[in-house]
C-alpha cells in the first residue's frame, strides 16, 4: 500500500482512541509556549498534521487565528466538533492548496514522521512557500534512525500498522538549511507518551527569511 494511504487509512481507524489519549496531553506545552512567544499577538497558524486539534485548541485559546490540515477526515471530524474557534482542512503537507505568503507561523509536531525521508525536502519548501516573510516554523520529530512500518499501538485490534521516519538532530538542520530557512534554534529532548512510556524528540524553530 502506498504509504501516505496507510497513514490516513490508520488514522481513521484509530481517531477516537488517539484523541482521548492525547487532546488533553500536556507534554509539549513547554515548545507550545515558546513557539508562541516568538509570534505577534493574533498570528495566523497553521497546524500542519493537526490530528484531532490537542494543538490548535492551545493556541486558539491563547487568542491565535488557526488552520489545521490533515490527511485524516476521522482526525479531522474530532477536531472540528472540539476546536469550534479553528478552521480545519483535509489536506496533505505534500500539497497544502494554500497561496503563497498565507501564514505567519507553522506548527508541524509528529508530521514530518509520517513522510517518506524522499519527500522531506519537497514538504519543507512546500511549507516555507506559504509562510510570509519572517514566518516562523516549529518542526517536531522523533529521534532515530530510518524508516519502519510497525503494529499500530492504539489499534485494539492489532492488525493496523503505521509508517514512522525517524531523524537524528545533525539530519534535520541540514533538512532545515537545505530548504534555506534561517536556523534558529534544535534541542533533544526525552518527553513522556500517555500508556507509551518515553520518546526522544527532535524540536526545531526555523524562520523563513524576510
């Protein structure tokens, strides 16, 4: 199967379960905190893999305008019904449909993990082409190395599976300087997953040049 089929095929499988375990999480409040400080009051987001909103809803409450795309209609039917103030698309980070210059900031935590490592680069610079001038960019990724297709946790069933592309740090700067946005700031960092134990991210802040 085509890998971003079994991505949105999974997703609306696991929709319900995933959002109960994650809209309310609080473990990326600290990058969710610093994302937003570097942005003016009442910025345009995007949420680029928004899942079920756990994101959007932090920011909408916080005053911000926010976009949330996903290939997922069963991520995105939980997130129009718990995050009324957002707007919602589905949409592929491949191949947003937005014009150029649209947002002020882009949010993409746990996106770029489900894109084949081929398609990294394309994402970026299909990002940066829609970001304003200046416009800042937060990526979250998990820690690793290569690409795997895995039993899906959240399926009860067992039988769903999940694409995953894991980075290391000195990979996504060049990822980040290749598609020529201005590096800000990358740090590692160990979070907790609800019922998954820990996992080691990679965060980056990145700004497109004005």
């Amino acid at each position: 199967m085509e890998i971003r089929k079994l991505v949105e095929e999974t997703y609306d499988i696991i929709a319900a379960e995933y959002a109960k375990r994650h809209f309310a999480e609080i473990t990326f409040n600290e990058q969710r905190e610093m994302f937003l400080k570097m942005l003016a009051p009442g910025s345009l987001i995007l949420d680029a893999g928004c899942g079920p909103g756990q994101d959007a809803v932090f920011f909408t409450e916080r005053g911000y305008r926010v976009i949330g795309i996903d290939i997922s209609e069963g991520m995105l039917g939980i997130a129009r019904e718990r995050v009324p103030k957002a707007e919602f698309r589905r949409a592929d980070i491949l191949a947003t449909g937005f014009p150029d210059k649209t947002f002020d900031g882009i949010w993409a935590l746990r996106s770029l993990i489900h894109v084949e490592k081929k398609d990294v680069l394309r994402v970026l610079n299909e990002l940066k082409r829609i970001l304003r001038p200046g416009g800042l960019l937060f990526v979250g990724v998990l820690a690793g190395k290569g690409e795997r297709i895995v039993p899906e946790p959240y399926d009860p069933t067992g039988k769903s599976k999940m694409f995953f592309n894991m980075f290391n740090k000195a990979e996504v700067e060049h990822l980040i300087k290749a598609a020529n946005f201005g590096l800000i700031r990358s740090e590692v960092k160990t979070k907790p997953v609800p019922e998954l134990g820990q996992e080691c991210y990679i965060f980056v802040l990145a700004r497109k040049s004005s």
